[in-house]
C-alpha cells in the first residue's frame, strides 16, 4: 500500500497539465506543480512491484489548479485502486 500510494502522488498530478505544455515550451517558462490533497482508495491487495496500469484523467484544470483522477489496475485486470488528487500549478518566477 505504501508503495502504491508514493507512486500515485508522484506524478499522476501531471495529468492536469498536458494542455499547456505547448505554451510553456513557446515561452520558455518553468511551472511550479505542488499537491494539495491527494486520497487513495484501495480495493484489493497488490505488490506495487508487481505491473500496474495507471488510467488518468483530469476533469478540470483552471486558474492555477488542477484536478487528476486515477484507476490503477493489475495485471488481470481487477481495479486495484481509484486515486484523486488536487494540484497547484503556479509560474516559477525568474531565477527561482
């Protein structure tokens, strides 16, 4: 469980960023992303060794927040767990 949820925190905050990749590419500007809450739902036992497949989706992502959502599924199949999270995303001001 442990494993599972360090993974999930990690990055799935990503996913309400992919929209504006293109523009921070064009003007060269870093962004700060932080997580503001982050809850996980386990549904069955799994090693986090073992391969999972991670489904995201981020519903909304406006105003400097952002909203990701995640089923993790094992092998089999079988929804392992479902992940929420909400992220800030803010500009890195110059030199910082």
């Amino acid at each position: 469980a442990v494993g599972l949820a360090y993974v999930s925190d990690w990055w799935i905050n990503f996913v309400s960023l992919w929209r504006h990749i293109s523009q921070l590419k064009r003007t060269a500007r870093a962004i700060y992303v932080a997580s503001l809450n982050h809850s996980i739902w386990f549904h069955i036992p799994h090693d986090p060794r073992e391969w999972m497949l991670f489904v995201c989706d981020s519903p909304r992502a406006v105003a400097g927040r952002g909203l990701a959502r995640a089923s993790v599924y094992d092998i089999e199949g079988r929804l392992v767990a479902t992940v929420n999270q909400e992220c800030l995303m803010a500009s890195r001001l110059a030199g910082g």
